[in-house]
C-alpha cells in the first residue's frame, strides 16, 4: 500500500508542477480530487481517516474571505481603484508607485489572487488610454500582491493554512512579517522601474469605461472588514471569526445568496480538501520523516536559512506555493512559530522569481491577455528573478535578526 501512495502522491504533485496531466484536460484542482478519490477507493485511506485529514479550520477561513471579498468586487471598490490610479495627473513613476501602493495595501487584507482578478483588465485599458505600456505596471501589480499579501495572516491562502495549522496570533504575525513585506513592495517599485526605465511609452489604445461604485455596498463590506479585524483581537477563534462576517456578507437586499456563492472560488476549495488528504496519506508512509532526519544528519535541518530559502524557491515555482507549503506542514507539524512565520513570508516572496511561481502572476497574465496584452516568461522573469532575490534577502535579514530563523 505504500507504494500505491508514493505513485499517487507524486503523480498529484507532478500534476500541480505541469498544471495538467498530458493529455487530459484536469487542472490542478480535478488532479488533487482525483488523487484523493483514488486513495480512498483503494482502500489506502478510510473515509474517516479522509475527513480527518482535511482541515476544515482552513477552509472555513478561506470560505469566509471569498465571500467578504465578493463583496467589495460587487460593490466596484476595485474598479474605482484602478480607474484613480489610471486618472491621476502624475508621471509613470509616480503611477508605478500608487499601483505598488494600492495593489499591497489591498492584498494584505484581501485575497490577493481576488485583488489582481478585478484590477488587471481595467489597469490595462487605463494605461493603454493614456499611451503607456500596461507590462511594467502589470509585473509591479502581480509582485505587489505577492509582497502585500505576505503581510498578514490572510493575505493568501498558504498563510491562511499556516497561521490555522500553527494557532497563530493574528496581530503577532503581522508584526513578525508586516516590516520584511513593507520593505518587498519598495524592491518590487525599484525594480520595475530600474528594469523598464525610460520604456513607458506605446501607443494609444481604446479608453477606459466610467466605474460605477455602490456605496452604501461598499460601507457594508468596509464595516464588516473592521469588525473581522476587531474579532481577530478577541478570544473567539480565527475560523469562527471569519464564518460570522462571512454569514452577515450573506445578508443583502440587492444580491441573491446564489449570486455571491457564484463568486467563491469553489475549485480552490476542492483543491484544498483533495490536497489535505494526498499530503496525510504520504505523511503516515513515514518517508517524509525519514527524508528530513537524513538531511539533518548531514548538517542540513529544515531550519537552516539556507535550506529553507531553497526549499521555498524550488517549491514555488514547481508545484506551488500552496501545495508545497501543506507538504512542509504535514512533514513537520512541530513547527514553533518562528519558523512558520518565516515558511510564510519566504514561500511567498519566493512567487515572484517565475511567471508561474504563484496564482497571482498567472491570472494577471491570462487577464491581461484577455484584453490583448501579452506578458512573456521572459518579460516576467526579468524583473521577478532580481525583485525576489533582494526581497527574500532582506526577509532573511529580518528573521535571523530577531531569531526567528537563526543560522546554525
């Protein structure tokens, strides 16, 4: 049986490497399903055992976030965001800036991948109005998302799973990895703009339509975010927290509850349960364990800077972020804070190296290519390689400063 659930295992997470199986057309999510179905239908993994398996802590959280972010797309917030950033009397540099600014501002208390969907398409025609090209705009908005969302405890869905797999303190984490994020988004700015100076030019394209805000939508979901703030202060747990704003966001005159359920994204959901399930199976083989006392015993734990650094890198742009993080957690569920605080920012500052390195880079790609702006591997990776070296060695500085990831 194990060696039915090494098979499984790394034909998911080949999966999630290539996007695909050759020659079906699952995506990551019916791969992780898949996975997981075939586990238990070979008896590998009780349906007990799978139900216990998922975390549903996690999901809930994520579920809850979805909905609340829902509601601010619904409302037009975004739209207006990018229309501002697009009509405002200032030069390339400065328009640079308040993308870098907005888009991290938003992303650390919203679903970055959320952000990025509504921004994309609207920042595309705006810049093209203006005779600008959208490209250096559109890499500092995927890299901003990534670097503002690092943040906080829900900025991204791996930081959602670690801060409920570890029990983290929702304050305590943004004081922990706020600064080194802060830091991300002014290379993120330095780095386009160094790469692309005195590039900024195209030709004048369409215009951008007039955004149309709900405000009275818009003070509801802005009152419910300060409130799942001030929830997050008490002692009522993170989940619960998040599932009673989420159930007031489902109170609304003007939207039926299946038109908000319409917006979450169920497949990243699914994805979730299908993973949690795959990752505990290889857990329990006790391969991973043997692996990480091998690498110890040759002076390589887990918790070198080094090791970790790489491991966030390699895991990032090949599987994911999100899986390679759940992997990591199942592989070493005594992780203290420090290093999960360091296992967050890392693995998502590490997704900005390639285009594929995080969700949030794909769909700003496949959004703006559907408004006929082409962003390149190449063209990514010319600003992702050098803003991602220097952002993860300053996020290194930081956590072996205040000993959160001391060097051996």
């Amino acid at each position: 049986m194990t060696l039915l659930v090494v098979i499984v295992f790394v034909a998911v997470y080949a999966g999630m490497a290539l996007g695909r199986w050759p020659g079906l057309g699952l995506d990551r999510t019916g791969i992780a399903l898949i996975g997981g179905m075939g586990l238990g239908l070979a008896g590998a993994v009780t349906p007990a055992a799978a139900l216990e398996a998922i975390d549903f802590p996690t999901l809930f959280v994520l579920f809850g976030l979805m909905i609340l972010s829902a509601r601010f797309a619904e409302s037009g917030f975004y739209d207006w965001c990018v229309a501002r950033i697009a009509a405002a009397r200032a030069g390339p540099v400065a328009l640079l800036a308040l993308t870098v600014a907005v888009t991290g501002l938003l992303s650390a208390v919203l679903s970055n991948d959320v952000v990025v969907f509504a921004m994309t398409p609207l920042l595309c025609l705006g810049l093209g109005a203006r005779g600008l090209d959208p490209r250096p705009f559109l890499i500092a908005l995927a890299g901003a998302a990534n670097a503002g969302s690092a943040a906080t405890m829900i900025g991204n869905p791996q930081n959602i799973l670690i801060g409920q797999t570890g029990r983290l303190d929702f304050f305590d984490f943004l004081l922990a990895c706020g600064p080194p994020a802060v830091l991300s988004l002014v290379v993120v700015h330095v780095t386009v703009l160094l790469v692309w100076r005195g590039r900024w030019s195209a030709p004048v394209q369409g215009g951008l339509p007039t955004p149309r805000v709900d405000r009275l939508e818009l003070a509801w979901a802005g009152l419910a975010t300060l409130a799942l703030l001030a929830l997050f202060a008490s002692p009522l747990p993170q989940a619960e927290s998040v599932l009673i704003i989420g159930g007031l966001m489902l109170l609304s005159r003007n939207l039926a509850t299946r038109a908000i359920l319409g917006l979450v994204d169920w497949s990243l959901l699914v994805l979730f349960a299908g993973l949690f399930v795959v990752t505990a199976a290889f857990s329990q083989t006790g391969l991973p364990a043997a692996g990480l006392a091998w690498l110890a015993g040759h002076g390589l734990p887990v918790a070198d800077p080094a090791v970790l650094t790489t491991l966030a890198l390699a895991g990032s742009n090949t599987v994911g972020n999100v899986p390679a993080v759940m992997l990591f957690l199942k592989i070493v569920p005594d992780a203290g804070p420090g290093l999960l605080y360091s296992l967050a920012l890392l693995s998502t500052l590490a997704g900005n190296l390639l285009l594929v390195g995080s969700l949030a880079n794909i769909i700003v790609a496949e959004r703006a290519a559907a408004v006929g702006v082409r962003l390149t591997f190449r063209t990514h990776a010319a600003c992702g390689v050098p803003m991602t070296i220097a952002s993860m060695a300053l996020a290194l500085l930081w956590l072996t400063g205040l000993g959160y990831l001391p060097w051996k």
